[in-house]
C-alpha cells in the first residue's frame, strides 16, 4: 500500500506538476522536487516497510521461537513435558506433532531400560548374596585347606565388588524412576564433614595418604543426612583412591552469605581437560589403563551428583595437571 501510494505521488510531481510548470513557467526544477519526494515521502515510506517488515516477521517466528526455548527446555528427567502447538494444522503444528510422538516413544524406551536395570539388579543382588553366604561358609570350614581359603577369600573380595556395583546401579535405576525418597531435615554439614575426615583418615592409612581438614565452618543445611553422608563418603573415597604415593588430601568447608562451600582437593595426576564433561557419566574411568588397579566401578560421582542435584546444590571438578584437583559442592544454606 506504501508503495502504491508513493508511486501516486511520483505521477503527481512529475507529470501533472510538470506539465502545470510548464505552463506557469515555474522557475522550480524537476530535480528539486526529487529531492523533496525523496526526504517527504520515500524516507518515512522505508521506515514504515522496514517497520512492518520486522513485527510481521517477528510474529511469524513466535511459534518457532516458543518451539525452540521449549526443545532446549528437554532432557532425560522431563520427556513427558509436550512441546506446545500452534492448533492451526500448519506445517510447524505438525512438525511440533511429530516431535511429541517422538518424545512418548523415548520415554517408553528410557521406562523400559529402567524397568530392566531395577529387576536385574535385584535379581544379581540375590544371587550374589547367596553365593557370598556359601563362601562365608566354606572358608569358616576348618577342614579346607590354605589354597582352597585364599581361592574363596579372593572369590568373595570379588562378590563384594559385584554387589557395590549393583547397588549403585539401583540406586541410580531407582533414582531416574524417582523412587528415591528423602528425609529432608535440618542438618549440621560441619558435624558430617568431621565425621567424614575420621573415616577419610582409616581409609588412607593402608595407602600412606595424608588427610587434612583446612577449613570447618559451623553451617546448617536441609537435606537428607544418609545421603549427604553417602555423598562425602563417595567424593573423600574417590580423593583417597585417585592419589599419588604419600600425597595429601585437603577438605574444607566455608560458610558463605547463603550457601556452604565444600572443597575436597587431592594431589593426583589430575584429569585431561577433554576428560573433565565426562567424569560424572556412568561407568566413565579417566585413565582405563590403570582401572583395574584402582577398585571402583565409575559410579560413585554419578551417585554424588545426583545426591547434589536432589539438594538444589551444584557439584564441579577442576583440575590441573600434577597439580591439585578439586571437587568443589555448593549447597543452599
């Protein structure tokens, strides 16, 4: 319309006016009334398409726009939230349909998946439990032989180190199906941390590793105390088993205006930069070479983070080669 309009008015300066120049013999050139077209008229005629332009394309991108914020929105632990439709039966409304279908059937897959890793689980952890009661039982037989005992002995360290790995893998199975409940309650973190730093120093004495607690501030969080236990247990366990010969491990614990700030560092090898997105994957081992020297099963930072993530708190690694690594926790006061 803009357009239809100024072409009427170039019609106008340019040919009738002419022609009435023409006749008063009006001294005013042609190309002065360009120029005024131009700055009156052509000038606000841009600004109004431009204008136009950007709110029609602005309200045709909406829908996308919304689309989009609510893709990224999805992950494993919402796969039943439905991204929303436009209603018109346009090809976005049908694109958005698609994706819901798709969503449904990842959920039906992840439910399965778990489903299977909760029932497995508890069927290995029978079995090994009765396998664990029997050789409990052979080696407690005084008329077994030294060979025989150190062949159960050897056989039952080996159980032990199934049935860790099967029930971390239930806890996280029960944990995705959001089946672990927790006892929210006020808790003295620093009192966990003490006790945390008595056992740290029993589990380093058989590796000669030096546990220092720097920092202990009296704070006071709300969460569940079996599980935070749990969590500074995995994370001083993983800074004892991941050391260097003779080296140390530091913990602190600083109260800050409205969270506590959990420090456990190690003087290990460290971990590679391109390692660092993964340490909390399941089952990942940075240095799979040496995994079989270290005892683990690479869930113990995976049960840590969701126990930080059940808190509302934040877990993070940063490391530097042969130098210090640290877990730092942050939990709401």
């Amino acid at each position: 319309m803009s357009l239809a309009v100024m072409a009427g008015v170039l019609h106008y300066e340019w040919v009738e006016q002419e022609e009435r120049r023409q006749q008063n013999k009006d001294p005013e050139s042609a190309w002065e009334e360009v120029g005024e077209i131009i700055f009156f008229y052509s000038v606000p005629t841009a600004l109004l398409l431009l204008g136009g332009g950007w709110l029609l394309l602005r309200k045709s991108l909406a829908p996308v726009t919304a689309l989009t914020q609510a893709a990224e929105r999805i992950n494993l632990d919402n796969l039943k939230e439905k991204l929303p439709r436009t209603g018109n039966r346009d090809e976005l409304d049908r694109l958005t349909e698609v994706f819901n279908a798709m969503l449904a059937r990842l959920e039906d897959s992840f439910s399965r998946v778990r489903e299977f890793t909760l029932h497995a689980s508890h069927e290995l952890k029978t079995t090994l439990t009765v396998m664990r009661a029997e050789l409990e039982s052979a080696l407690r037989d005084g008329r077994r032989d030294a060979a025989d005992r150190e062949l159960f002995a050897n056989q039952l360290d080996e159980i032990q180190r199934l049935t860790k790995i099967v029930d971390g893998l239930t806890f996280l199975a029960k944990a995705d199906a959001g089946h672990v409940n927790l006892n929210y309650e006020p808790v003295r973190l620093d009192e966990l941390v003490k006790d945390s730093f008595t056992d740290a120093q029993i589990l380093a004495g058989s590796s000669h590793v030096k546990v220092e607690l720097a920092v202990c501030d009296e704070v006071l969080v709300r969460g569940d105390r079996h599980r935070l236990r749990q969590l500074l247990l995995n994370l001083t366990d993983n800074a004892i088993k991941y050391n260097e010969p003779q080296g140390r491990v530091i913990i602190a614990l600083n109260r800050s205006s409205n969270s506590a700030d959990l420090v456990i560092s190690n003087t290990g090898p460290g971990i590679a930069t391109e390692k660092l997105p993964r340490v909390f994957d399941r089952f990942y081992r940075c240095d799979p070479a040496h995994s079989n020297e270290v005892e683990g099963c690479g869930l113990g930072l995976s049960i840590a983070q969701w126990i930080v993530r059940a808190h509302r708190g934040s877990i993070a690694i940063a490391t530097e080669p042969d130098a210090l690594t640290r877990v730092t926790v942050r939990l709401p006061l």
